[in-house]
C-alpha cells in the first residue's frame, strides 16, 4: 500500500501524458518529434491498477472486485465504518440475474439492533464433517467462513502466517493449499491439509505419494481434515510451474523438492484413474488418518460426478465433504483462456452438482463448501441457499491483509508483499498486525450472514432456503431462486435432525433482539 501511496503522484502527471498522447494519437507526425510521450503508455500499462483503484474507476466499475466491494472488505478488516451512505448505486432495476434477499415480516429469529451485535458470535456449521460416514476425527467447523487453499510459494511466508494467525483469532480453518504445510502454517490455526497432483509434503524422494509421510504430517500439525485436489476454478484441467526463482530452500523443504529447479506438477492424480478408484483411495486416506476426507473440484463435464454419485449410492463408499470452486475465483498464474473460459461459475456448477446428490437421497451425508468470490455477503448468502454448507474465502482474505488488486501474482513482484516471494516486499507485511485484519475480516462477514439470516426469518445461514431468494429478471419479473436452478422445495437445507441441532446451538450462542414496551392498547 505504501508502494501504491508514493505512485499515486507519478500516476497524476501520467494523467496529463494520457491527455497528450490522446493528442499525438489524433496527428503521428508528433511521435517523431516527440518520442518520449509516445512512450507514455507504457507507464500507464504499468501502473493501469493503481490508476483506476485511486482515480479513475467509479464504485462498481473494476473486476474482480469493485471499488464498493474492495472499501466494504478494507473497512471490515481496520473495524472502520463499513456501512454505505444514500442508498444502492447498483443498477438493480435494469439488470437481469441480480438476486433480491426476500426478508420476513414475522420470523423464528428476532434481531437485535444494534451495529455491532453478532460481531462476536460464533457460527459454527449446521453439519458434522465426518460424521455421516463414521469417521474417527468427525468435527464440527466452528466457523462457516473458512481460508481457501492459497499455497506457501504462491503467496509469501508472512501473508500464509498472517492468515493463519488470523484464522486462529477468528476460529476458522486454514486450507494450506496444494503448496505443502510450512513452518508459516504452525502459527496456531487448525488446518485442511491439500493433497494436490504432486503431493508436495507427503511425497518420496521420487516424487510418489507417500502414506508414511502422510500420517507422520497429520500426527505432528493440527490437520483436521484432508482434501484432494482434484481441479481449480480458474485452471482446471491444469498443473503448474513455480520456476527455479521462486524455488527457495524454504519452499523445497516444504514441498519435498531440490531446491533451485523448476517445480511442475502434473494435470492428473497417479494415484487413481476413475471415480471407482479415487473412492478407493478416499476410504484409504480416512481409515489410516481417521479423518475426514474430501475432494475439491472445478465444474465442466457432469459425467464425473454422476459416476461419483452413483458409486456412493450403490457402494457405499463416499467423500466427507465436497468443495465446488467457481470458475470465477483466483489464482497465482493461469492462461487467460483459462482464466475466462474454462469451468463453470459457482452458482451454476454448484446448483448442477448439488442437484445430482439430492436426487440419489445423499446431499444430507455430504458437507458442501464452495469458492468463488463468496467472501461478499451476497453471493455468500446465495450460496448457503443452495446448500452450501461452509464457504471458503481467499482473494477476499488476500484484500483484508493488503492486496490492493494489483494483479501482478503472477510476475513475483506483488507491491504489498501478499503474492510474491522477494523478501524485499514480503517484509512490509506484519504477519502480526495483518492477521488481527483477516481475523476483523472473517468476524464481520459472519456477523452480515448472522444479520442477513435474522431477517429471513432464521437463526443461522445455513437455514436460509431458496424461497428467501428471487433473482431479477428485468425491471419487471423476478424468480424465485429454486426455479431458476431446478431445486424442490426441501433442498439446500440440512437434514431435520441437523437443523434441529444447529438452531438448539443458535438458540444459546447468538443474543436476540425485541421491541419497544407494548402499550396498553397492544394486540398481540
């Protein structure tokens, strides 16, 4: 940030060279008389993000995340004032697919009024992971805002201790991404260890994955569950390169690599070829660590997950937990191709496979999460609507640490010191003074969950249900969110038993709200 405040001037006079260049533009002979100002854009392409985040862009204007969106984060994160003044700038009467949170009049949960209530209270999940499946280490979540799987490598030693730091103040979990379990991991923040195609940190000297390994990892880390990677959002299909440069002694202590080489891994798994299989190895890695074990997964071609759900069903055998990541979420590098075109957004990949467990009876046995830009509150709301269960938060968690949406992950040259490996940014990172941020972060976006919840009428996001959600469809038309993704009336919630139980535990944990004294003249 401090980067960006001491480029601010340089940006200002690089303004005027726009100007200029708009001129030189309009007549070419001026380029040869005045090569330097031809030049000019080059300065502009270089610092285009710190341009439009503190002069040009207007509040919604910025992808991925708007200017709105980066305030309402960068706000929670310092406890400042993140509310908003005179009314929605969104264009909700003339945009199609915009969703419209349906509150009640007279609900189950009355909520309290002031700003600051249920900024400390716990939101623990509505499901017990594992325990559907018998699991030795089956646990409840305590938080339902959890860290996605961002790697040591792709983003820097002090922003993984931050977060995991954060995590630990906040009561999350920490998604230690494909990347291994570094010494930064072990800052106290229970983990969700990621066992990616080149199972960095339970690997051999050859590069295979190593059982031994593994259980000698989860006996020594507060690992509480296991989850393979089976693709990314915003690169499936895909393995990945950490060049030789990046490759520290650190880092290849970490993944179980020379240091000083390049770093590939591969597209596929060697340790199973087909849902038969991976469902093999899924009861492998439970019975021999106890804990529960689940698969994360981008969304193309349904094949494989029919295939997986009929297995289920017919076997026996199963995942704890499903984590859906939608093909708008982040990544450290990607071809761009990749990045815009290849999976499905969340809503829509989530709702396809969500549907496919539902009508085989087994969406009850599974813990959903998902990813995908789902660290707002509205898009999270919609999301435990359709039956998520937990939502895991990662460019979102990357802002309330410092990133300012330079994206320039993929150069190593990150100016706030979040995605890079070069000591000398990574140092202006106070993993102590951020993580208290991702800690602020994670509090204030259950407490919106919490307060979005009470006005539907329900103690707990996860009781939300698709009739509390219509999506426009024009400035006419809207419809409720259960026809547009085909859902029956009783799906995207938990099983009676565990609503039952989760409500028992909101009864006793998040205070209520009530009303004036009734008058005399009261009715009721």
């Amino acid at each position: 940030m401090t980067w960006a405040r001491r480029a601010v001037p340089a940006a200002v006079a690089a303004v005027a060279a726009l100007a200029a260049r708009d001129l030189l533009q309009r007549d070419h002979a001026l380029l040869r008389n005045f090569p330097l100002l031809g030049r000019a854009r080059y300065l502009l392409e270089s610092i285009g993000p710190e341009l439009r985040q503190y002069i040009v862009a207007g509040n919604n204007e910025e992808r991925p995340f708007t200017r709105d969106q980066r305030r309402w984060v960068y706000a929670s994160a310092k406890q400042e004032n993140n509310y908003f003044g005179f009314g929605t700038d969104n264009d909700i009467e003339y945009t199609p697919g915009y969703p419209i949170i349906m509150h009640r009049t007279f609900g189950r949960a009355v909520p309290p009024s002031s700003p600051a209530a249920g900024h400390d209270v716990t939101l623990p999940c509505a499901k017990v992971l594992g325990a559907a499946r018998g699991r030795a280490r089956a646990f409840r979540p305590e938080s339902v805002v959890n860290i996605s799987g961002m790697s040591f490598g792709s983003l820097s030693g002090n922003a993984v201790e931050a977060l995991n730091r954060g995590a630990a103040l906040a009561g999350a979990l920490h998604n230690t991404g494909e990347g291994g379990l570094s010494p930064y991991h072990r800052q106290g923040g229970d983990l969700i260890f990621q066992i990616g195609t080149a199972y960095f940190g339970c690997r051999d000297e050859h590069g295979r994955f190593s059982l031994d390994r593994l259980r000698d990892l989860v006996a020594g880390a507060p690992v509480k569950a296991l989850e393979i990677k089976l693709s990314q959002g915003a690169k499936p299909s895909l393995g990945g390169l950490l060049p030789a440069a990046k490759v520290s002694a650190e880092i290849a202590a970490t993944r179980g690599i020379t240091p000083d080489r390049d770093c590939v891994s591969p597209s596929r798994h060697a340790e199973f070829s087909d849902c038969d299989s991976l469902l093999d190895w899924v009861e492998l890695l439970a019975a021999e660590t106890g804990l529960p074990v689940g698969i994360k997964s981008a969304v193309g071609d349904l094949g494989f997950w029919t295939e997986l759900v009929t297995l289920m069903r017919d076997t026996g055998r199963g995942v704890d937990f499903v984590t859906i990541d939608g093909g708008e979420g982040g990544t450290g590098a990607a071809p761009l191709i990749f990045t815009d075109s290849v999976s499905l957004p969340f809503q829509q990949g989530f709702s396809r496979v969500y549907r496919l467990f539902a009508e085989q009876g087994l969406h009850e046995q599974v813990v959903f999460a998902g990813a995908g830009k789902l660290g707002l509150p509205d898009n999270a709301v919609v999301a435990f609507a359709l039956g998520c269960d937990l939502v895991n938060v990662g460019r979102e968690a990357m802002l309330a640490i410092g990133c300012i949406q330079a994206q320039k992950c993929h150069t190593d040259t990150c100016p706030t010191g979040v995605a890079t490996q070069n000591a000398w940014l990574a140092r202006g990172l106070d993993p102590g003074r951020k993580s208290v941020r991702a800690a602020n972060y994670i509090r204030t976006l259950r407490r919106d969950l919490m307060k979005v919840a009470e006005a539907c009428g329900v103690e707990h996001p996860g009781l939300i249900d698709t009739g509390s959600i219509e999506v426009l469809d024009g400035r006419t038309a809207s419809t409720p969110l259960r026809d547009v993704y085909g859902y029956r009336p009783d799906w995207g919630l938990p099983s009676a038993t565990d609503r039952a139980e989760i409500i028992r535990i909101m009864t006793a944990e998040a205070p209520q709200g009530g009303s004036a004294p009734p008058s005399p003249t009261a009715t009721g």
